[in-house]
C-alpha cells in the first residue's frame, strides 16, 4: 500500500471504521460496506443529509486530511483514491 494511504488507512482503523485491502485495489484501500459496523461510517442506502453520497462526514474529513477522497464501486465497498 502507498504511504498516503497507509496513513489513512491506519487512522481510519484506529477509529474503528471497517477498512481492508481488495483484491483490485492498486496501492489503495477500500472501506466495507457490509461489515456490521459499517452503518457508522458508511452506508450506500443512507439518506442522512449530513452524510455525502453515504458516507459519514468524519470519514470524508480524515481522507481530505491525507489529500484523499472515496468513491462508491458498489453498495458493499467504498474505494479510497487520491485527489
């Protein structure tokens, strides 16, 4: 994993925030949407208006922190790419 990302990741995890390697990610990481937990920080059904596109606005601020941003591949994973 890129050293961008390792930060975020590591950060993500330390919140708690379900964060794993996919097979096709290429030095990044992706978010699960279907671990149980996922619902507090990501969730693809979510109509918060809080929420950006599903995602919990403190997660979106972590990436940001790192120069990063997330993107929906589908409803069980949220993929994390450089800005």
């Amino acid at each position: 994993m890129k050293r961008l990302y390792k930060q975020a990741y590591d950060h993500l995890e330390s919140m708690g925030c379900p964060v794993y390697v996919h097979p096709d990610d290429d030095g990044n990481f992706s978010i699960d949407g279907e671990d149980p937990e996922s619902y507090k920080w990501a969730d693809y059904w979510n109509t918060d208006p809080i929420w950006i596109f599903g995602v919990n606005p403190v997660v979106d601020e972590v990436l940001r922190q790192y120069g990063l941003f997330s993107e929906w591949v589908n409803p069980g994973r949220l993929a994390v790419f450089e800005i």
